[in-house]
C-alpha cells in the first residue's frame, strides 16, 4: 500500500508526540511498511506548530508519563449561575422552583425550599446517588462537575 507524504507526516506527528510523553515501545514500532521507502521530503519535513492560542485558553500541560484528559464540556450557563444551571441542565423537565418564578414538570417535587428541608451535602449526596429519598433514588446520576453541582445548590438552598 503507498503512502502520502501526508500519511508520513501524520505518523510522525504521532511518533513524535508518543516519544515526548514517554509513551514508546520496543518492536517494531515505527517502522516502515513500505520497506523502508520513505519518501526524501517526509524525514526533512518539520513539525507542524500548532496555531496561537490566547493564554487564558491553554489548558495546564499533563505530567510526564500521564494521558491528557479532554476537557469536558462547559455548560452554557456561566459557573457560580445555579439558576442557570438549573435551567440549562432541564431540571425544569421533572421539576418546578416555584418561589423563582420557575414553571417546571410534575414528575419532581417543586424544589422551593428544598434548602431548609435538606442541607446541601444531602442534596449533592442525593444527586449523586449516594443516598436515598423515600426510598427513591433521583432518576438522573449527576455528572456534571463539583464546582457546578456546588453552584446548583447554593442556589437551591437560597429558594
């Protein structure tokens, strides 16, 4: 099978990259399917540089040896809005928060309140299923993250 040049420069990206984060392996790793034929401009090529980013947009750089995590997805509400939150994640579907002005499903309870009823460690224990309610676990599992869960109950907690 004949490879591009940019089928190469793509495999060297790789190798590159694996050999920087420690990630290689002996064998025959690397080597070339075509016997060795590897086109003249693939070895003289650089490396590709990755376009400018702002600095508030680089993510800390993953320890040496370890695997770099996607980033997970940002919610659209700002952090710190658990309002928004509340609205943007569609607890809306199942619940209401009334005292907010906030119509919502029948399926949950209105959650007005709900801060004097439980304190916040039960309400994030309870999202996260750790606990039950009436012998009812909440139908979702929260996954979102704990500066955002923290957020969402704060708010909670002040209806």
């Amino acid at each position: 099978m004949k490879r591009s040049r940019i089928d190469w420069f793509v495999a060297g990206a790789l190798m590159a990259a694996l050999t920087a984060t420690g990630c290689t392996s002996s064998g025959n790793a690397g080597a070339n399917p075509n016997g060795g034929t590897e086109p003249p401009a693939a070895k003289a090529a650089p490396a590709a540089r990755p376009a400018a980013q702002p600095a508030a947009a680089k993510a800390p750089a993953a320890p040496a040896g370890s695997v770099a995590k996607a980033p997970a997805a940002a919610p659209a509400a700002p952090a710190g809005d658990g309002k928004g939150l509340f609205l943007t994640l569609k607890c809306t579907v199942c619940h209401a928060v009334s005292g907010a002005g906030i119509t919502g499903g029948k399926k949950g309870p209105d959650l007005t309140g709900v801060g004097k009823r439980h304190p916040t460690d039960w309400m994030a224990a309870f999202l996260k299923k750790e606990i039950k309610n009436n012998d009812k676990a909440h139908p979702k599992l929260w996954s979102g993250s704990g500066t955002d869960l923290a957020a969402l109950l704060a708010w909670l907690a002040a209806q």
